[in-house]
C-alpha cells in the first residue's frame, strides 16, 4: 500500500516515492508542519523529479545502497532510457560530533540512452498549504516559511527548474535542498564528500551491530531504519516519522504518531541493546531525566506520550483541508494520548532504568538515586491504579480496565531495586526504596510485565515498509 523509501539522519527524514518524490519531509523536526505533504494530498507539496513519458510507460525500482540509509530510484522507460536519483541526508563524525544537518542531498544521472527529466518542487506553509514565496538567486531558490528560510541550490539552470520544464540528462545534476544556513562550497564537491562519509558511517554503525546468524540482511535493514526513527537532539524515539497514514485504505485508524511513547521506546531500546548499540539508551535516559526534574515537585502523573522536546500539550487537531492519504480522512496533527491516563507508563521507564544501571550496559544511570517509580514527584508508584485508560488511539471510544493491583508499577520498581549497582560514583548505593520492603512475589512468565522468558524485540508504528536491499519493493 505505501510505495515508499524512507531516508533522514536522526534529525530529519524524508519520504520517497518510487517514482522519485518527495511525498513527505517535515522541517526542521520530524514533528514539525510538512513542508512536503503530497503523500495526504495532492496539492500538499512535492519535491518531485519525473520523466514526460506516461506512466504506463514507465518501470521503477528502489533499492538501498548496502547496508546505508542512502536510497537508489530506477526509473526505465519502455524506449530503454532510464535515470538513476540517489537520496541521502548527511550524517557523519566531524569535529568529534555527529554532523546532520536539515538537509537532503539528490544526484539524477543517465543510466542508459538519453532520458529527459522534469524537476519540479513546491514547498507549502504548513497545515494551512499557504503559497511560498520564492526567490531566485544565481544558482539556488530561497523559500521563505514560517519566518524561516528553506534553499534548494542545483546546477540545473534555475529556467528549467522554475518553469518545470524537460531537460536531456546529459550530465549528473545535483541538488542540496537545506533549512537555515545555505552551502556556500561547490555543490558537486560538497554533495559527494558528505556522500561518501554518510556512506562510511552507516557501513561503520552496522559492522558495530551484533547481528543472528540467521536473516542478517533484514536484522540490519530493520535497524537502519529503526535508528533514524530516533530524535537525537533530545534523545526521544519516535513511534513514526508520518502521520494520518491509515492501517488500511479508507481506514479511519489514522492518528499522527511522531512523539515519544516511554512505554513503546522500550521495545526499540531492547533491540538497540540486543543489537550492541548503548548510545541510544544513554540519550533516552537523559530523556527521562529531563521529565523527572520536570515533575519533581508537581503532582502530575508520568504522560503516556511526549513531544520531542518533553513537552505534553498536544492538542489534536484535524485539518478538512487536506484530503488525505487514498481519501482517509481526517487527515491530523498532534495527539490527544498524551492526556489519557495509562498505568503501564512507570514500568517502560523502569525497565530503561533498570537496562542503564545493567553493568552489561557501558553507560551511566540518569542520577543520583533517581527511579521512575518516583518520577511523579510521589513516592513509590501511584495510587489511580483502577481509572480508566486509553491505549496509543486504538481504543479511544471503547475506554477499557485499568491494569489490575499496580502489579507494572511494582515490577518497575523490583526491577530497579535489583538490578547491579551502577559504576558511576555519582549513583546512590541503593535506589530510592529499595531497602524499605523485600521484592513483591514474582509474576508469571506469561505476564507481560512477568520475568519470564524474555519478548521478542518490537517497536510498532512504522511509518512505512522499510526496502530491503536486492528485491523490487511492492508494498
């Protein structure tokens, strides 16, 4: 059903038709308004590279570069042309930092007979699709958006690109679309310098992966695409890049899911844990903290959901305007979730806790003496245990139980009082609570809080079908 590629850098991400559109990118964060939203409606915004040919008369493909988050788009047509769009957005080590920018870089060329492509983008404002205004310089367009700047510089001949018009692909063309700050190097240098350290550093993270025997290819796709569904800034994990995408065409399932869910991020931290990666972890833990000092002297509960920036006002919100994904609609932004009350937020918190105090885990815990059991600012875990809740908008009409007897809070708060001491000196010798009573009786393994076997690792809410590296995608 969804077609798509996904490219991004933990900053941003982008969507990518097979056809080779930018159906979706939100700027300069994963949750900010689309600047391309052509994926929920036709006059959303596209940054779109296309051939005059008809579309009957067309063949495309995607495929990943080899064990990268960089995606290749073949387009042939039935005469035997054919071009080749390559998609990456930067993210490499510079200056003892993880460099990535809000940036997308494209490189077209031929890759049989003379094909001729059209280039078109038109950004939008937002929810609202108000006209950009533009500016033409000598070789770039200045989009001004929301008081912000978005540029789009090419060594295409800016009539074409203004006036989308066909042009013979008789050299690479090359385009750097960027918010804020512009390129002021030689675009051509500058895009396949970053493409060739974007390439290392993926190539380097995944040889830094503790891969089964079994099905490596898809482990590793799987968590490529699993690592740019983190926010590093913050160190929040999205539950997906997109919104009002539905479960099915026509469905009416079709919430917006890019903040952080505590309970969820834990299943992405186990994969990250299960796959040798820790720097993850340590970024969410530092994520709890900030929620932890927010709430230490407030009486409000731990949210279900956050925004990547720790905030919980996410008034939703649909946009008629928009007509939606195959004509799903309402098409929305934000996420009411986050003020539902759920009890099984305390136990995802502390099982992250628990992970980071692991000496298995070579990170430091949040801080002194802190657990999420008390991250409410009460002690131990809280008293609400038979209100109601609401799960991530699958049952908001039909509100169900709570779970029963806190038995998730307890589990939290044995698991962190149980778990090694943390190595850090700056870490209390015991957790809060720990030696005021011996653990709760242990629950059954078929519990899903239990300590049974352990779960499979998931993370659900994936904004689109990932594409795996040497098959024909048909999502």
């Amino acid at each position: 059903m969804y077609r798509y590629g996904l490219v991004g850098n933990c900053q941003v991400s982008a969507l990518i038709s097979d056809s080779g559109s930018v159906d979706w990118m939100c700027l300069p964060r994963p949750d900010s308004p689309p600047v391309f939203g052509g994926i929920l409606d036709p006059n959303g915004g596209r940054f779109a590279i296309s051939t005059p040919a008809a579309p009957e008369h067309l063949t495309t493909s995607q495929q990943y570069l080899p064990n990268t988050n960089i995606l290749v788009t073949v387009v042939s047509l039935a005469n035997g042309d054919s071009f080749r769009i390559t998609d990456f957005c930067p993210r490499f080590e510079q200056y003892g930092r993880i460099y990535r920018p809000a940036a997308l870089f494209r490189i077209v060329e031929a890759v049989s007979g003379h094909p001729s492509v059209v280039v078109s983008c038109r950004p939008v404002s937002g929810w609202e699709k108000e006209p950009v205004r533009s500016i033409r310089g000598s070789s770039h367009i200045r989009f001004e958006i929301r008081g912000e700047v978005l540029r789009l510089l090419t060594n295409l001949p800016l009539t074409y690109l203004c006036e989308e018009t066909p042009v013979a692909l008789t050299q690479k063309l090359y385009f750097g679309l960027t918010w804020g700050l512009g390129i002021e190097d030689d675009l051509v240098r500058v895009t396949h310098e970053f493409l060739d350290q974007t390439t290392r550093y993926w190539r380097t993270w995944v040889k830094n992966c503790s891969v089964p025997v079994w099905h490596q290819q898809q482990v590793i796709r799987s968590a490529l695409a699993l690592k740019l569904h983190c926010f590093e800034d913050t160190g929040a994990i999205l539950a997906a890049l997109t919104t009002s995408l539905p479960e099915q065409p026509g469905g009416g399932r079709n919430w917006d899911y890019r903040y952080c869910w505590l309970r969820d991020a834990y299943y992405a931290l186990t994969a990250f844990n299960n796959l040798g990666h820790f720097e993850e972890m340590e970024a969410f833990l530092n994520f709890l903290l900030n929620i932890a000092h927010a709430h230490e002297h407030s009486r409000d509960r731990l949210r279900p959901v956050y925004t990547l920036s720790q905030g919980f006002q996410l008034p939703e919100t649909a946009h008629a305007n928009w007509k939606g994904f195959q004509q799903s609609t309402p098409v929305r932004s934000n996420n009411q979730g986050a003020h539902a009350v759920s009890d099984s937020v305390t136990p995802g918190c502390g099982k992250a806790e628990a992970a980071g105090r692991s000496t298995r885990s070579p990170i430091s815990c949040a801080g002194p003496g802190w657990n999420a059991s008390n991250a409410s600012g009460r002690p131990g875990s809280s008293p609400h245990y038979r209100l109601t809740w609401q799960e991530r908008g699958s049952v908001r009409r039909r509100p169900c139980s709570a779970l029963q007897k806190g038995e998730p809070c307890a589990t939290a708060r044995r698991m962190t009082a149980t778990t090694p001491r943390c190595r850090n000196s700056r870490c209390s010798d015991t957790p809060t609570g720990s030696s005021a009573k011996p653990p709760p009786p242990r629950l059954s393994a078929s519990s899903e809080y239990g300590t049974g076997p352990r779960r499979p690792a998931s993370f659900t809410g994936m904004s689109a079908r990932t594409i795996s590296e040497n098959r024909n995608p048909a999502l």
